[in-house]
C-alpha cells in the first residue's frame, strides 16, 4: 500500500487568518485513490523548519505534497528549502522561464523570474489541462496555496496515484463505546479491518458510529456481521445498507 | 513571546472523514491570546508516531495542546505513548478514577476505569466550568477529540496562555505581488511586522491583499503608511480603516 504526507506551508494557516481547503481536499482525495495518508503538517515559511520536515516525510513515506510558499515574494520560500534539504543548489530552469515568460511578456520582473530559480534535480510535469506544469523532486510534489491552482494541478497528476480502494460502512448505536471496546478491538483483529468508534455528544439520533473500512467489501460485511451479532440489537439505531468507496460524499461527518 | 504546537491525533482526521474542527478553533483561539502557533500536525493513532512528535514539539516549544485519543477503546493511545516519549509508566489516578466513578455509577467498566491509568507526573487542571479535569503532562496540555468537550476544556484553561495580542490590517490592491515583492521585504525589516501577501485570482473585487501584523497598533499603522507610499495609487481598491486584534471574526478570509 502507498503511503504519503502533505505538507501544508503558510504563516496565514497557522494564524487562523485562512482556513485551510487543500489539505482537506487532499485528504478525501488519497483516500479516494487508495493512497494510505499518515501524516499531515501544517508549519510556517522557515527555511528551517520546511527543510527538516520535507526531509523526514520524503525518506519515511511514497509520497510527499506540499502546499504553499511558491509565488514570487519574501516568504515564498519552499523551493529554497527544498534545495537545502536534499542539498542541491538552484538553477534557472529554460522551461519554466519560457512558460512565466509567455505568461507576463512585457510586465515580467525579477522577482517572477525567480519562480524559474529550481533546485538541480528538480522536473517538470506538463499537463494541457494546467498553464504551469507542476513540479516534482524525487518524491516531493510541489504544489501552489492558492486553491483553485491546487487543485486543477493536483487533478492533473492525480491518476498516476491510484492505487486500488477503500470502502466504508457504519453502524450507528445508541450504546458508550466502553461497554463494546473488547468487541471493537477483536473483530478489527480478526477480520484485518480498520474500525472507528465516534461518539456524538449532542446528537439527537445516536450516541455513537462505528466506521468500519477496509480494501475489500466483503470484508468491511463480514466484520459488520460479526459486530451486529456481538452488540445488543436494542442498542442499534441502524446499519448503512451496504459498504461504499470511502470517498464518497455522504461518509463525511458533519 | 509564547510558541506553541498543536497535535491531532485520529485516523479519522487523515482519511478526510471527519473534518477537523478543533485545529482550526485553536489556532484562532491562540492567536488572540497573543500565543505564536509554530506547527500543527495531524498524525495517526499509532504508539509511536504520537511519542515522536510529542516529544519532539515538548522540547521545542512553550506549550503543546494535544486532540484526540483520550476514549476508552483499543485506537485510544495518547496516554500511552504519553508515558512512552517521556519514559514513564502509567499507575491509576485515584481522583480520575473518583470522576469516573461519581459519572458512571453502576454502569462503570474496565474499559472505562482504564480512562483513569496516567503517565506517572500527570497533573489534574480541575474547573468549575468542566466536568472532568484537563490532564496535562510537563507543557503538554491533553485535551479530548469530541469538538464541545475540546472547547469547554480548553477555555477553562485559556486565560493561563494570554501573552499580549496580535493586530491586523490589510490593503486591498489590484496589483501584482511581484511588482512590490522589494517593497514587502523593505517594510517588513523596516517596521519589524508580519506582512502576508495572498493573491485572490478568482475575486473580482480585488486582486491581492496585503495582511500587516504586529503587537503593537502604531507598529502596523506605520508599515501601513510605508506601503501606501509605495505602491501606486491606482492600484489601491481600499485600505481597512484600523488595526483590529487578529482574532476579530472579519479578518478570516473565506
């Protein structure tokens, strides 16, 4: 199974002064091309820091997407950090320069220039469905904060990440998870499932959602099988009627 | 002045089923307390990963606030790997147990009772306002998943982390942030204040806005001043009348 973590750069995410869309676009997007995500960080534009981060996540999992820190000022710092963590240098890239060449023509100045300045090793997708190509080191896929930018080069590369599904089903009780802990744990065991015990505090309709998810559906059924048949069937509010693709719109909580 | 980590810890939160709701309120929350949020990460409930980075944020910043895996099932496991980065064991805590026991009454489980087995040195933040004490482990502040329980606990706790206040001002321009990225860098050194550049390419108000923040409102006053000498009039769409504190509800942009 592919594994990935996404690297969200930006003083403005930490802040609270904008609400971050990509990482969570991401995420329902891995899940939905069957990529494992572990890990996702969200850290300020120092070199430093976006360094030593880059490198642990690119030496730890498949793959690496970062968010931010690519435009043409100060604190646009994620490709000089990249250039320091795999200790490379940078150079102007003929390509790139061409596309910000054609796109400014006569408003271009150095400081877009700059966004040309790419550390050596670094290449280039290019896609007819995006203007700018993305760019890619080894394992790490550079992409810009600005959402919708994010996503149409995401979506651009997308496919080359599928790696199979998952699916989900739940199970919603009127039961505290406590009193099936050892259930839980057993059956995610047993059948090799993933199970998520979500208790809802301030819900009217239930008290509590099991998720269970796996690669397979008949094994996400046979583990709800073994559930329904181990809890109290006056406890059971309902069972989703089968299991869907993980990513699909209605599994999200609100 | 105060930095700060943040750790959520779920599964959950990484597959994009559940939208994550306690990062975000935090990090507003630390804002306007005046506290400089340096990373969030977002991991999974797994011993080691949690260990890492706990032990790893505790060495570098002031305070760490940790979401997430406090319950009573198999995938709750802060508490242990709590005790495992710092290399401690884990003993029943008579006073917990006590809360647990007044709570749950007859219908207590191990399961439950397992909820009350701490990191040898854990101490109990106790409040009026909450039911059940805030755990905190040397500066790691250990606070439950379930969004109203996180909030309800951590403004028990809040008015500990006040350290000054951050104001905020921005400029609203129809302009290129290359053409005035030497302006930024200048002003920014100049006035020692946080500028932040975002461009907006699919407003049609504006086409970049300029965020100027700081501890102290004649700081961000005069970077403003600075900047609206620099820049060209035309391209001005409107500067905001004054600094506010940067946890006012309009300086989110959506």
């Amino acid at each position: 199974m592919k594994t990935a973590a996404i690297v969200l750069i930006g003083n403005e995410l930490l802040s609270g002064k904008i609400r971050d869309k990509n990482g969570y676009y991401l995420m329902r997007r891995l899940r939905g091309l069957g990529v494992d995500l572990k890990r996702m960080a969200v850290i300020q534009d120092i070199r430093e820091d976006i360094a030593r981060e880059l490198e642990s996540c690119s030496a730890s999992y498949d793959y690496v997407f970062t968010s931010g820190g690519v435009g043409p000022t100060h604190d646009d710092v994620t490709l000089e950090s990249i250039a320091g963590a795999f200790g490379v240098g940078l150079e102007r890239n003929a390509t790139l320069e061409g596309v910000l060449r054609d796109h400014f023509q006569e408003r271009i100045t150095d400081a877009h220039l700059g966004m040309a300045d790419l550390p050596v090793g670094m290449t280039l997708i290019e896609d007819d469905a995006i203007r700018w190509p993305v760019l890619v080191f080894g394992n790490v896929f550079v992409l810009p904060g600005i959402p919708q930018l994010f996503h149409a080069k995401f979506e651009a590369i997308a496919d080359r990440f599928r790696d199979g599904q998952f699916f989900l089903r739940s199970i919603y009780l009127n039961e505290d998870e406590a009193n099936i802990a050892d259930l839980l744990e057993k059956v995610e065991k047993d059948r090799g499932v993933t199970i998520g015990s979500y208790p809802r505090w301030f819900d009217t309709e239930y008290r509590l959602r099991l998720t269970v998810e796996a690669r397979a559906v008949g094994q996400v059924d046979q583990a709800c099988g073994d559930l329904m048949r181990g809890i109290d069937p006056a406890h059971v509010v309902r069972l989703d009627p089968s299991a869907v693709p993980s990513d699909s719109p209605d599994m999200v909580t609100p």
